[in-house]
C-alpha cells in the first residue's frame, strides 16, 4: 500500500508505534502485579493491624501506579485525530516519558526533561499531538546508542510553543535531511520502522496551524523542533 494518507497505512504507523513500547509496558506491569501480590502475602502472614495497614498502603500505592501506567498506553491505542480539545503539553509530555522509561532503561539511555509548569494550552487533537510525539520519540530511541542521552524540552512565547526532542545519535546527513520527511523514507536498517512516523507528525501538525523541523544537536546528534500555536482565547 503505497498511499501515504489511506487510513490504513495511518493506523499501521500508528500500530507499529505503539508496539515499540508494549514489551516494556507488559514488563513494567508484570512487575508492578508482582510486588501487589508480595504485600498482599505478607499482610496476611503479619497479625497485627499497624503492618497490614503499611502493607494495604503498598498495595493501592503499586496498583495506581498499575493503572496510570495503562491507562498512558491505552492513550496511545485510541489515537484519533479529529476532535480537537484544549491541551495540557507538559502533562503530555510527562506521560509519554513514564510509559516510555523502562524502554529506554533497558538500552541505558538517560531519558531527561526540562519542562516547565507554566507552559500555555495548545488547541488541538490529544490522539494527533500523542503520536507526533510518541513518533519522535521513538526515532530519538531507534537513533540512540545504548549508554546514550535524549532530551525533552519545552518554552513558549505569548503566542507559540515550542518543543526540542534532541538525541546524542549520529544525526541525518546532510545530503538527506531535504527527504526525511518524506513518507516512506527512512535512515533506519531494513526491518525498522515504517518511514512514515515523520511524514505523518508534520500532515498531524500542518492540520493545527504547527510545524516540525530538523536541527542538529549540541552533541552532534538530531534535534527535532516541534512548534505550536499557543491557545490566546
């Protein structure tokens, strides 16, 4: 299927996004359900009511992080770009970087951002700005090397906000940075991405008067400049 704008091919750049994170998410969850299970034993083997109630504690402490870790996945699942709504960027943000953690743990990669409280509300679909995200992030990861550095960062203006995703990989030469937003291209090795993560974040941004573009990093790396137009109503 070669139409970059056919549904289906939306929904499997979209599929193959969130299938980067789920081995990391069913891992997280596991372990989260494994510690539930621990309390919940030793509150029954302890008799007396002051440890059952620490252990109590425990247990809804580890099963909301259970739930909030889902519920981000699931964010992810029911990606649809059409009604737009007033956004809160960096509550996004720092959801996509709790469900994204053990993910980049694995590879050692130190995942930071520098987001500030008081950044403006944005117009636009929660699902749409979710996958351009969540697309950028993960060709931050897939660029990445193991012991490496990404960055999330954000400021504004009275009138646009502007996000910097920044990773210490080998960046896009320069000959190609001209096509790599062009749907079906890719930099990657064969059998990795779909080359329409990029292609689909700008046609997701252009939709709500935004914008991406390429930079390189102070490490050498990609920079990816995401810029919104900040809610004035």
């Amino acid at each position: 299927m070669n139409d970059p704008d056919h549904p289906t091919t939306l929904r499997l750049q979209q599929l193959a996004a969130i299938g980067e994170l789920s081995a990391g998410v069913t891992h997280e969850t596991r372990n989260l359900l494994t510690a539930i299970l621990g309390f919940a034993q030793l509150a029954r083997q302890r008799p007396d009511p002051e440890a059952q109630r620490r252990y109590v504690e425990m247990i809804e402490r580890e099963a909301l992080r259970a739930v909030e870790l889902l519920e981000g996945f699931l964010t992810f699942a029911r990606i649809d770009t059409g009604e737009t709504e007033l956004l809160d960027v960096g509550a996004m943000i720092a959801q996509i970087v709790g469900v994204s953690s053990h993910q980049v743990a694995m590879r050692r990669i130190e995942l930071g951002a520098l987001i500030p409280g008081d950044l403006p509300r944005i117009r636009g679909s929660r699902g749409g700005l979710t996958q351009v995200l969540l697309n950028v992030l993960i060709n931050a990861m897939h660029a990445t090397p193991d012991g490496g550095r990404i960055d999330l960062t954000a400021r504004s203006t009275p009138t646009t906000l502007e996000i910097v995703i920044s990773d210490s990989g080998e960046g896009v030469p320069s000959e190609l940075r001209e096509r790599i937003f062009e749907p079906f291209f890719t930099t990657k090795p064969a059998g990795i991405g779909t080359g329409l993560g990029l292609a689909l974040s700008r046609r997701i941004l252009t939709s709500i008067g935004g914008s991406i573009v390429y930079a390189a990093s102070a490490s050498g790396g990609a920079s990816f400049i995401i810029r919104l137009q900040a809610n004035t109503e």
